[in-house]
C-alpha cells in the first residue's frame, strides 16, 4: 500500500514559538542543572554538560528551518489563540530561582530530548533547575521519595512528570498547604488537591492515541471488509495506571471503535481490565473485530515484547499499536523473532504503529516495518515546564498548555515540522 503523507495535528507555531524563545529572545549567562544518567536515580548535574553526558541526547532545540519556514508549512494546523503559549511572551525571571524537576525515568532518550528544552529555558530565563527520576517508570516509590525530598528544601517551585498519579497526592497536599506550586509536565494529575497544580504542560493524549487510530485504519479498513472471520488488532501498553498512558490508549481505542462501528462491523475489547472497563462503545459477544490490550507487570522492553509476540503469534492478527516509546520497542522487538510486521496489508503484512521516537523507532519508520508513528515533543514540554515554573514563581497566574501529536512516516519524517521533535 502506498504510503501517505498524513497532515499532522500539532501546531507547527507551537514548534515556532519553541524556537523563537518563550522571553524576549536574550540568553541569560546562569548555568543550569540537570541528570542524564540512567545509571543514577536522584543524580544532578550541570546541565551544561548533561548533553554531553548522554549519547542518546537529542541535537540543540533549533531546527534547520526558520520559525517563519516552520510556522507557515502547509501539512500543519495554525496554533490556536489560547493554546497557553501566549502568556510566556516577554517572560523573565524576577530572581535566580532554581527548580527541582522530577522526570519519569531515565530509561528512555524521552526524557533526554525534554532537558534540552528544559535547559534552553532556563538559559534564556536566567534560571537553574536540578532533574532527578528513578531507574525505570516501574520504580513509582523512589519518585515519591524524590519528591518528598525536594518538598523538605522548601523550592520556589516543583516540575513533576508522576509515573503514577495516585501516588503523588499526599505530596501535593503538602505543596498545596505550603505554598509551593507545581507545574506537571508530560502527564496531569486529574485528582490533584487544589491549589498545587498550577499548570499542566502535556499532550492531549486522548487526542493523539486517536491519531495513531485514524491512520492504522487506513491502512486495515479493506483487510476488515473483507474478512471472512474475526480479525484482531493488538494494542501495547506500558502501564494501566500513568494518566497520559491511560488516555492515549484509550484514545486509541474508542477511536478505532468509532471507525470501525461506522464501516458497519462489530467490535469488542479484551485484556488489561483497565482499558476494557473504560472503552467507549465496544460491542461484546463474538464479533468482527477485537481490540486486544496488554500491560506487561513492569515497565520493561523485554516485558513489552512478551506481550506484544503474544498477540503478534495469532493468526488473526492484522495490526498492532505500541503506545509510547518502551511499548514500541517491544513491539519491534518481538517482530524480530517473528517478522509479521511491514506496510502493506494486502501482502499479509501486520501493520504496526508506533508511539514517541527514537532511533529504533525511527530507523523502523524509515524501512517500512512500522507503518508509521505519532511522536509528541518532549522538548517542547521541558522547555514550557521551565517557563510556566517560572512565571509561578513570579506570582503569575497560568493556564495549561496542551500539546497535540504529529503523525509521522517514511514520506515525512524529514519534514520540518516533524524533524525537530524527533529525538534520537
């Protein structure tokens, strides 16, 4: 099947503003701190030197193209006028202020591409920062202990990525009762304790799994007419208990309901009780089509590939979702023992789609046996994490910045709106 350049759902000015600087445009001479290791849980360093520290690091924020180049690019939608952008314009910091920023781990370059934007706000802002996290996102109570830790030093400010949301609600009720605002970054916080998130800086995730949907269906919509019996679509999920994990996965799938009860087909969700308890509109009993969902017991590639050969050895199995970077991974590394997965259907291929970026995901991208990816910008939301502590601790009042995805293949992974947010 003949690829297609998909137009994408994240605002190219968004990227533009990225570039351009959420203050005036001057670069302050304060260093800033942060942690690439993955070796360390709570380790700190300059960050002047954690992009060195990492081979894995993305390039510099800046992208080849100018902010008018990128900004003007036909594929992609006009930012919005309230898309929380606007209230960092001239922005500048009233003091030195320095903020611990809790990530989910460092076990994905995911996080790697976030402190380059985190480090280019802070350069501009005149801030430091100091980024800790635990050694995988499985580790839920050594972030706890991190942030329990950075509330005792009594910062003007906390940057907080949960790798589990419920677990982080004593600790805000902390922030809450004295004062010290948090700014979530790359997942909210839904029942957080009022007054301690001041600003959610992340991806419509909702919105983005339903990308990854709307483009796989492309792909299978003929495979699912014309089958003659039931036919599967798998879908990997890292976790069932990260709110942004939850809400891309089920993006995914009640749009994929959507398209399919739309085409005339039943369909039903089977698996992680989470997702099958929260799907929207799914049929039950035997249908045409099943959703199957998997969630490995720990947030490893290795456990990921388990479950995703698991559904990749079924007969029935047209297509697979693998929802962020560690679940893509997993599905790539079961198709290497069994190697079902490529772009055209038609050829008995099982499509895969993929989540986030990344070399492996990337270099599958590129040779077709992904179909495609949805990347999000990891810079963009260190680099709006900084900006939005920072205009908490100047006492601003904020609102949330919401990110939407792109949709990328091999026809447009070069593009330039899509090539700065891929991190290697």
């Amino acid at each position: 099947m003949k690829r297609r350049v998909v137009a994408t759902l994240m605002s190219a000015a968004m990227v533009a503003t990225l570039l351009a600087g959420c203050g005036s445009g001057s670069t302050a001479t304060s260093t800033s701190k942060s942690s690439s290791s993955s070796s360390s849980a709570a380790a700190t360093s300059s960050s002047s030197t954690a992009a060195a520290s990492s081979s894995s690091s993305t390039e510099a924020v800046a992208s080849t193209s100018t902010p008018a180049e990128t900004a003007t690019s036909s594929s992609s939608a006009a930012a919005s006028s309230d898309d929380g952008t606007k209230q960092f314009e001239g922005l500048k910091a009233k003091e030195a202020y320095n903020f611990p920023m809790l990530v989910k781990s460092f076990q994905s370059t995911y996080w790697d591409a976030a402190q380059k934007g985190m480090k280019k706000a802070a350069d501009e802002l005149g801030v430091t920062y100091d980024c800790q996290g635990p050694n995988s996102e499985s580790d839920i109570a050594d972030q706890v202990n991190m942030l329990n830790s950075a509330i005792s030093s009594k910062p003007v400010g906390i940057g907080l990525a949960a790798c589990d949301t419920t677990s982080v609600l004593d600790a805000l009720k902390t922030c809450a009762s004295e004062g010290i605002p948090v700014v979530a970054f790359d997942t909210g916080v839904a029942d957080a304790p009022d007054g301690s998130i001041v600003c959610t800086v992340a991806t419509d995730n909702a919105q983005a799994g339903s990308v990854a949907a709307d483009n796989m269906y492309k792909a299978i919509k003929d495979k699912i007419a014309s089958a003659d019996g039931q036919v599967r679509i798998g879908e990997v999920n890292q976790d069932a208990t990260a709110l942004n994990i939850q809400q891309r996965g089920l993006g995914f799938i009640n749009e994929m309901i959507k398209l399919i009860k739309a085409d005339g087909k039943t369909v039903s969700v089977e698996g992680n009780e989470f997702y099958v308890n929260n799907a929207e509109g799914a049929d039950t009993g035997d249908t045409d089509v099943v959703i199957e969902v998997a969630v490995p017991a720990q947030t490893t590639v290795e456990l990921c590939s388990t479950e995703a050969q698991t559904i990749l050895s079924k007969e029935d199995t047209i297509a697979i979702f693998g929802s962020n970077q560690t679940a893509a991974e997993g599905v790539l590394a079961a198709d290497a023992n069994l190697s079902v997965l490529g772009s055209d259907v038609s050829n008995g291929d099982v499509i895969g789609v993929g989540f986030d970026a990344g070399s492996t995901i990337k270099a599958a991208v590129q040779s077709g046996q992904l179909y495609g990816a949805v990347t999000q910008s990891p810079l963009m939301m260190g680099y709006y994490a900084i900006c939005a502590l920072t205009a908490a601790a100047n006492g601003q009042e904020l609102q949330d910045v919401p990110t939407a995805g792109y949709w990328y293949n091999a026809d447009n992974i070069n593009d330039d709106e899509i090539a700065p947010n891929l991190y290697d």
